[in-house]
C-alpha cells in the first residue's frame, strides 16, 4: 500500500510539472509583471510603436487583448493580421479592424494584412507592413498556447524589429485548465509538433 501511494504521489508530481512546464513554454509574456501601463523607465515594459494582433483560434478575443493594450497606451498602431477563413466574406484582418473600431479606436491608427493564412506568412508579411511604416518594436498578441510559436516566427523574420510578446490570457479554446480539456491537450501538442519543425528548419 505504501509503495502504491508513492507510486500514486510521484505521478502526480511529475504530471504537474509536465503540465507547468508546457503552460509556460507557450505561453510566453513578455510584459508579466510590468502592470496595466507601460513604464519608460523599464525596457522591457516601455511602450512599442505597434500592437501586432494574429487572427486565428479565437480572433474575437485577440482583437480585444490587443485593443486593451492600446488604450492603456501600450502603442498608437494596431496592427492586424490574417486572410479570409471564409473566402466569400472579409478578411480575418479587416473584421478584426471593425471590432477595434467599434471599440473606440480611430480608423487613422489600425494597419492590416489581409492574405496570410499561416504563422509564417504573418509573420513575414507583417513584418514587410512594418518595414514600409519604419515600425521598430512591437508587441505580439495571440492565444497563449500560440504565444511562443509566434514570438519565434517573428523573430526569424525580422530579428532587427524589437519584439515581446503578451498572450490572451484566456480565450474560448484556452485557459488556465487548459489541460482539463480535450481541446487543450490536441493544441498544446500540435504547437509542440510546429515548434520543433520550426525549430529544425
């Protein structure tokens, strides 16, 4: 009974820290602890020249992390990226402009990129966006589970552009418990499987 117990603990100790060590591997936050405003004095939570939002998963909720963000002045561009998940209707990007619209923020501040439909081709195509309105730093938002995929994609396409991350905190397909859930381990797995390809390419 005593070694079945031990045996019981000691999985229980090592599912944990399996579970800690995906959740902070993808999801990574570049601006934890750095408050709600930025703080000049601090580079890594001073302000960027631009907010940089990925459709995909729960874009709705992407759209507003990243409006929240520049509200509390994180930046004065919004910057949204993604093609059309239905071709017959509007860009990812485009319905994610209106919602920031709706949201207060003027139409003279947003950016989009209407035809990538990987992390890749969001990254590089942005990153060409960025390049023509001289943008030097920017914060990426995506779902947390993307988080990390994204920062390294981004990086690969433009390593002189400055750029941190800040994930979803909980969104319609992840959150906290994300291991409670079928859906949570299908994607905290496939981001692993993208991560080492991009990795090995």
């Amino acid at each position: 009974m005593k070694r079945f117990l031990i045996a019981i603990v000691t999985l229980a100790i090592v599912s944990a820290a399996i579970i800690i060590g995906i959740t902070l591997f993808l999801s990574k936050n570049d601006l934890q602890g750095c408050g709600d405003i930025p703080d000049a004095t601090r580079q890594q939570c001073a302000a960027a020249d631009a907010i940089v939002a990925v459709s995909g998963g729960d874009t709705s909720a992407r759209t507003a992390e990243a409006v929240r963000l520049y509200k509390n002045s994180w930046a004065h561009k919004l910057v949204f990226s993604g093609a059309a998940a239905d071709k017959t209707g509007p860009s990812n990007a485009r319905a994610m402009k209106r919602q920031a619209i709706v949201a207060g923020v003027p139409a003279s501040d947003i950016l989009i990129e209407e035809t990538s439909e990987t992390t890749a081709e969001n990254a590089s195509q942005t990153v060409s966006l960025l390049k023509q309105k001289q943008i030097s730093s920017v914060i990426l938002v995506t779902s947390a589970y993307h988080s990390r995929r994204v920062s390294i994609e981004f990086t690969k396409a433009a390593p002189n552009i400055l750029t941190r991350s800040h994930p979803v905190a909980t969104d319609n397909q992840w959150s906290n418990m994300w291991w409670t859930t079928v859906i949570g381990w299908q994607l905290a797995l496939q981001e692993l499987v993208k991560i080492m390809g991009v990795a090995a390419e």
